[in-house]
C-alpha cells in the first residue's frame, strides 16, 4: 500500500506543477532515480522500462482465460527486471525498499488466479534468466536447480535418465520450478507422490528485506530435520508474499521397471466417482486416477490431432500404474477393472507403449487450453475423497437450479474438483456469483477448501472467510508483516488485507 500511495502522490504533485506550468517533473526524477538505480545492479539490457515490452509481463494465464471478472493489471509505471543470480534479485529487493515500490516475483506466468499480476506501479522481477540446474546428486535422489528451470527440462532430463525421475506433473510443461514452489503445485501425480511440499527438500529465498536464507541444512539435502520452527514450509505455497524463491533442492525418485496407463470408461459420473474410495481401500496406490468427461476429452485430442482411444461411457477414470514387474502391473490393472465392474464400467483401455502413456497425459494436460475460450471460471476445490459422490451431486443440483451445464475435470485420486462456469452469449451468466458462492460454501460444508492446488492469489480473496476464521486471518496477517514489514512483496495476493 505504501507504494501505491507514493506513486499517486508524486503524480498529484506533477499535476500541481504542470498547473503552475513549472517545467521539472517529480514524477519523472523519482522514475529516473530508481531506474538508474536498477541499471546500476543489472546493467543497461536486463531492465526493460518500454511499456509494449513491460505489457507482456502484467499478465499471467489468467487473462486468456478469466480476464472478464479481473480488474485489469497495471502496465503504467511498471518496470521489468531480469535478473541472473540471488545476489542480483537480493540488490533489486533492496532498490525497490529504499524506494518504497511493491516487487512482483514473476516465473513462467501459468498461473491462473493471478498470482503474479500487479495492481499498482511495481517492479515485476522476471526469474527467466535463472534457468540453470545446478546439480544432480544420484546418491542422495535429489536435484538442485535455480527457480526458471521449467517443468519441460525435467521432464527432458529424466526421460533419459535409466534410474531417477522427478514425480510430479501439475500439468503446463513450461511452469517453473519456483512458480511451482511458490504456489505449492499439484496435478496428475499427487495421489502417490504428494504435492510439490513433498518433493521439496532444501530452499534458498530472498526476503523482502534483501536478506538472504537457506533452509534445508546447509546443503539443503536432509531427509530429516527437527531443528525450530519449520520456516521452509511457510514459503511453499506463500505465492511470492513472503520472500522470491531463487534456488529449490527437489527429492527423485527411483523409475519403476513397468508402467501402464489405464483408461476405464463408465456412464455415469457418480459410477466413476464411487469406484474411487472403493480402489484406494484394497491398498492400490496409483501414481494418479484421473477423471475426464468424454466430450471434452475427445475434443481436446482433435484439437492436438490425437485419437482418444477410450469410446464408450461418457467419463472416464484414468490411472496411472508403476509397478517393479509387469506382472505385478497386470494384477493391479486386472484388480481395477474386478472393482470397477461392480460399478457398472462401460469399458477398459490400457496404454503400455511410451508413446501411447504420453499422448494420454498430454490430452489430459492439454484439456483446459482446448475449451478456455468458453469458459469464465475455473473453480477448485478439494474434499475428502469419501465425500466426492456428495460433492458431485451438489453440483448437478445447481446445474438444475440454475438450467446450466456445468462440465467437470477432477484429480479424483486426492478428491480435488473442477467445475467450468461456461459462457452464455459470450457473457458472464447472471448467475455466476451466486453460483460461485454455493459452490464454496458446499465444499467447505464436507470438510473440503476453496483451493486444492491453483491457489488464491487475487480471485479466490473472497472466499478464505468461508474456511477460515477471523483469528486464522489475522495470524497469516501478523506472518505476512514479520517477513516483509513494509508490505512491497507481491501485495494484494494469498491473504486479505
């Protein structure tokens, strides 16, 4: 707040002297003041003041997709810095103190609740340059890499790697592992594996104080540490609001000897629902169980001029299997299939070849891109696993209520949904709000939270009253205030005001 305050008073006080038709702009002193400085740290090319430049990086995926209920972002007094190391982004921090100007950390800008989206004049620090991985340590199953390195790079490496391979895929290729972090990721694989918090082992983090931590032990490799307070824990998921993440330590793990994708098909979705749990309590684990609607996954696979092989049904379960033998991947396989049978499955296809698991998960991944253009929200919650069934019947009731379609898309392995508020003649619908409001108010009602994993940035603001009470806001208030006093790191985000 106090960097939008003296943005406007230096633009009032730059009226008052035009009106007096006084020459010298304060407004244009104080702008040169703080560029010169950043040029000083970062040099001429890596801080990026043209306004068509600075534009493209306001905005992060939730424009393309939800940019009709957003205030739009503030390209006006924006400068860009693209720093190549912590020592830099730690002077930037510090610049940006002394000047009193809110810091927007910036990674692949895949986001979709405009997490990294500023509101007001402010120093966006792009973490592009910052793409290095720094070390592979096989003995100790981790990797060590600086915030940009993308998802893609991981998933490159690993696939030629005969042992290790990073678990997680919350889906965009080209998210960064410091994005990941920060908005403490999940996606297709966090019914075995866990979600990013899981895979995070060591942590290097510039406060907004320019100070620079390291948790993790001093190598940031432990397995185990009980040592205080776990502070490495409060940045992932923070969203950029208590300090920018520069270097992450990421656990792997061993490559299992078979893999398979299972698609079972069913007739409805409360069939396909209710297999779930029923899997899950015969102790089979797989990597993921996704749920799909047939119609918008075959439309996402012409979209990317694939074939999706599953035809009857009008839903789909999909699993994930990685066992040590293929006969233990054929038993589990042939154990979902008993168990869903009792539901009423429609049908089975199994994916064995490489290629063919790959075009599975990248239809799947690629199924919001294919229909956004239809869509005003994307809603995310996440409730027990025994209390989809619940959960999905609600949802059809307000479909009825409101004589809408409301398509849906689910990691139904960890009970996290998502329900598509569609366009009506290119429109937000009447009912949007209201909609939105019960969707919340019902998952919370069954134990649930408003965000399984896209986290809150600016659009889900409103509903964190729904889980949380007064005095839980008012901690995270007073941790937001400790780490970053002056309130310039990522303003407006995670947490009201």
């Amino acid at each position: 707040m106090i960097g939008a305050w003296s943005y406007q008073f230096i633009v009032n006080i730059q009226k008052l002297i035009y009106t007096t038709h006084i020459t010298c702009s304060l407004e244009v002193v104080f702008l040169q003041g703080l560029i010169n400085d950043l040029k000083a740290v970062l040099g001429e090319t890596r801080v990026l003041t043209d306004p068509v430049e600075v534009e493209a990086y306001t905005r992060d995926y939730t424009w393309n997709s939800l940019r009709l209920i957003c205030p739009e972002p503030v390209a006006e007094g924006c400068l860009v810095v693209r720093p190549e190391n912590t020592k830099e982004v730690s002077e930037v921090v510090k610049i940006a103190g002394r000047y009193k100007i809110p810091v927007i950390p910036r990674g692949g800008g895949t986001g979709i609740v405009a997490g990294s989206v500023p509101l007001q004049p402010s120093i966006i620090i792009s973490m592009e340059r910052m793409n290095r991985i720094l070390e592979l340590d096989e003995e100790n199953l981790m990797i060590t890499c600086e915030a940009a390195v993308r998802l893609k790079d991981l998933v490159d490496l690993f696939a030629q790697h005969e042992k290790l391979y990073f678990p997680l895929h919350p889906g965009d290729e080209s998210a960064h592992v410091g994005g990941m972090v920060s908005t403490n990721a999940g996606g297709v694989r966090a019914v075995r594996h866990g979600v990013m918090r899981d895979q995070v082992k060591g942590l290097e983090v510039v406060l907004p104080t320019g100070e620079i931590l390291c948790f993790g032990g001093s190598e940031g490799k432990l397995v185990k540490n009980n040592a205080g307070y776990d502070l490495m824990h409060l940045f992932i998921g923070s969203e950029g609001t208590l300090g920018i993440i520069t270097r992450v330590t990421l656990r792997l793990v061993p490559k299992t000897k078979a893999s398979g994708t299972l698609i079972i098909s069913f007739n409805s979705r409360k069939e396909a629902f209710a297999a779930v749990p029923a899997i899950i309590r015969e102790g089979i684990i797989p990597v993921a169980i996704e749920y799909v609607e047939k119609d918008q996954i075959v439309k996402t696979a012409g979209v990317l001029d694939k074939t999706w092989p599953a035809k009857e049904g009008i839903a789909d379960l999909i699993f994930i299997l990685a066992e040590d033998s293929d006969e233990a991947l054929y038993n589990k396989g042939m154990l979902i299939e008993e168990i869903c049978r009792r539901f009423n499955m429609a049908g089975s296809v199994i994916a064995q070849s490489k290629k063919d698991q790959r075009d599975i998960l990248e239809i799947r991944s690629h199924l919001f891109p294919a229909i956004e253009k239809d869509i005003v929200d994307v809603m995310d919650a996440t409730v027990p696993r025994g209390r989809l069934c619940e959960f999905i019947e609600e949802v059809e009731r307000l479909a009825e209520r409101y004589n809408t379609r409301i398509p849906l898309l689910a990691h139904a392995g960890d009970g996290n949904l998502h329900t598509f508020v569609l366009k009506e003649d290119g429109k937000i619908p009447w009912y949007y709000n209201e909609l939105k409001a019960k969707f919340y108010q019902t998952a919370v009602k069954l134990g649930g939270t408003v965000t399984g994993e896209h986290g809150v940035g600016m659009l889900r603001l409103k509903e964190l009253p729904l889980q949380f009470c007064v005095k839980e806001l008012e901690i995270m208030r007073q941790i937001k205030k400790v780490f970053d006093p002056e309130g310039i790191l990522n303003p407006g985000k995670k947490i009201p005001d």
